[in-house]
C-alpha cells in the first residue's frame, strides 16, 4: 500500500520480530499529530521532527502546548469527550415523548454542545482534572437555560454561564450525561451508578448474573420511589453485592429526572438522595463531588488511563500500570493540569516505541 494512502510506521533494518524499537522523529510526529489535531502535522511540527530536535529537551512540552492552543485541536476534544464521557449515545436515546415532552433533536444538540464547550474551556484554560467536577460554570443557550430553569438568558448562540448555586456544577449536573445514563420513561440508579464507577473511578463492576428480573414498573396504585422499587430488587443475594456499590452513586444523583430536570419528587414520594458510600455521609450534590475527589487518586487515574487509550488507540494492560502510576504522580506535582497529562503520555514509552509484528501473530485468509 503506498505510504501517501496509510500512516507508516516502518520498523528498522535487522529489528527481529516481537522487538520493541522507538520512533523516529518523524513517526513521533505523526502520533502526535493524530492524537491531538486527527490529522497531518503542520511544517513547523514536520520540520523540527526533520531534524531530528522533537525529542530534545523542552522542544517536545512546546509543541504539545502549541497544538493544544491550536483550533484543529477542537477536534481532539469533542472526540475524547464523545467516546469518555458516552455522550455521543444521546443520538440513538429517545426520551418518552408522553413524559418528556420538551425534548427535542435540538434540545438534544445543545446538550451535547454544553458539554463539548464545557471540556474545551478546561483544557484550553489548563485547569485542574478534577476541575471537571467542581467547576462553577457552563455553557449554555436560551433553550438549554430554559430546559435548567434559568430565566434570564436569551438567543440560540452559547455562552459562558456561572451557577447562582452549587447544584449543578461541573459534569454531573449536565443534561448530556443524565440522559445517557436513563431510560426512556424513567432514571436509572443501576446505568448512572455503573456509569460513575466506570466512567469516572475506573473500577467497573462485574456483568449481571444471567436471568436478572426486570424492575418491577410503579402500578401507581401504591406509588413507590425508584428507591423503595430498587430496595426490593436488590434483596436477592445474587443481586445485592454488585448493587451496593452502585446504587448508592446513582441514588445521589436522583434529583435529576431523566432529561437533567431538576425535581423534588418521584413517583408520587418525596425524593430522598442522602447515601452513606466510601465513609462519607453524602446529602448533597457539592458532597457527593467532594467524595469522588476525596477518593484518592482514582478520578485523576481513570481520566489518564482514558486519555491513554484515546492517545494509543487501544486498550491498556497489565504492563501500562506502571506508566499510569508514574503519570499520576507527576500530575500532582503540576497541579494535574491538562497539558501536563497531555504531554507526559506524549513522553511516554507506551506513545513513543513500538513492537515489531510476528509473523506468527499475523493471519492470512485463503481460499
């Protein structure tokens, strides 16, 4: 295949099979590239990469910054997001139109839109990771704001918006990811719980047991919560072990109804969101970000380990633990900034070498 059609990544000379070798300048180049503008390297990346100076000694840590700074870099983080976060899923949910009828197709793009210009603003401002939680603004348009019950904000374009209260602040108060992690009539604790391990703790529970009964839905005839619903589903012993992990996440985050609305009640009881998880007694949204971050290192670890795989194209194993480990400690010492866990994968050896194929791992299909 000529290389002008495919990225080439060529081992070499006398490199064995199954070695590991490092790129060359160039190659390097074109990772980087790829990683953060998803296309072609500029001439100024090219030229020094020419010359064989990308690697040397702070050449690498500007140039991550000047592509982060870039515009073509949008593109790096609406993807990341996208494929991190789930929210891409928003287009294939249809929210009962009977329960939810403000919802809409550009209801449903403003969501998406809050939370892509939300992600922009914190890695081009190089704030903190876990600012992604506790920040207290967004975006939002007059349709958006409405959809929040904010009043005074009018027009079809976006805008900067700081939260009068706490309640929403930073990812988990955004509609994009509340209505992902439903149903179509109803809020699920179980998707929202296991999306917060996995999402944001890197710790994903184990599939469900098979031949799991369904919910049983509310007859109305004695209106129940989802948590009251959820308490008698869970009290098999098959189910209650993985659900105590979960259901507690997502009964913090009850307040939302399945569309991101604010609400007080459920199914005709009064909702009540307090959880006991990880020895913090959490009755509030700001406690319940408080908590997550409170966690040790966990949500700086699942963000960098997403970030690796989005950067390499694959999943990671056993033998990347210790890159992550050393990625996360470096982080601390720059205040976890997003440019320094964009460019500490940059340097790491996981972005920078690469195995040669084994024939023996290559199959051919024949007739």
């Amino acid at each position: 295949m000529p290389g002008f059609l495919m990225r080439v990544e060529r081992r070499p000379i006398d490199t064995r099979a199954g070695a590991v070798y490092r790129l060359s300048d160039v190659e390097l180049a074109s990772r980087l590239s790829f990683f953060l503008w998803r296309s072609i390297p500029d001439d100024e990346l090219l030229d020094l990469a020419e010359r064989g100076e990308l690697n040397e000694a702070g050449n690498l840590a500007a140039q991550v910054r000047r592509m982060l700074a870039d515009p073509r870099a949008t593109r790096f983080m609406d993807d990341f997001v996208g494929q991190w976060l789930q929210v891409r899923n928003i287009f294939s949910q249809d929210p009962d139109g009977a329960l939810f009828a403000g919802f809409n197709d550009s209801l449903r793009k403003a969501m998406v839109q809050e939370t892509e210009l939300f992600f922009r603003s914190q890695v081009l401002e190089d704030r903190p990771v876990q600012d992604l939680l506790r920040a207290d603004y967004t975006f939002l348009n007059e349709q958006l704001a409405r959809h929040y019950g904010v009043d005074d904000l009018y027009g079809s374009h976006f805008r900067r918006y700081a939260w009068e209260d706490d309640r929403r602040h930073g990812l988990l108060g955004q509609a994009s990811l509340l209505t992902v992690t439903s149903y179509a009539n109803r809020t699920s604790v179980v998707l929202r719980g296991k999306w917060v391990l996995e999402t944001l703790l890197g710790a994903p529970p184990p599939p469900p047991p098979p031949n799991v009964p369904p919910l049983a839905e509310n007859d109305r005839r004695a209106p129940t919560s989802l948590r009251e619903r959820m308490e008698q589903h869970r009290s098999s012993p098959v189910c209650s072990s993985c659900h105590a992990k979960m259901d507690p996440l997502g009964f913090a985050m009850e307040h939302f109804d399945a569309i991101g609305r604010w609400r007080d009640r459920d199914g005709g009881a009064e909702i009540d969101a307090t959880i006991t998880w990880n020895g913090y007694t959490i009755d509030s949204q700001r406690a319940f970000r408080e908590a997550l971050l409170a966690s040790g290192d966990e949500f700086t670890r699942a963000v960098s380990e997403k970030m690796m795989i989005y950067a390499l194209g694959r999943g990671v194993d056993y033998y990347d633990a210790p890159t992550l480990r050393r990625i996360v400690r470096e982080l601390g010492a720059e205040d976890y900034r997003w440019s320094s866990l964009v460019l500490a994968i940059a340097q790491s050896d996981q972005f920078q070498m690469r195995r040669a194929p084994n024939p023996a791992d290559v199959t051919v299909d024949r007739e």
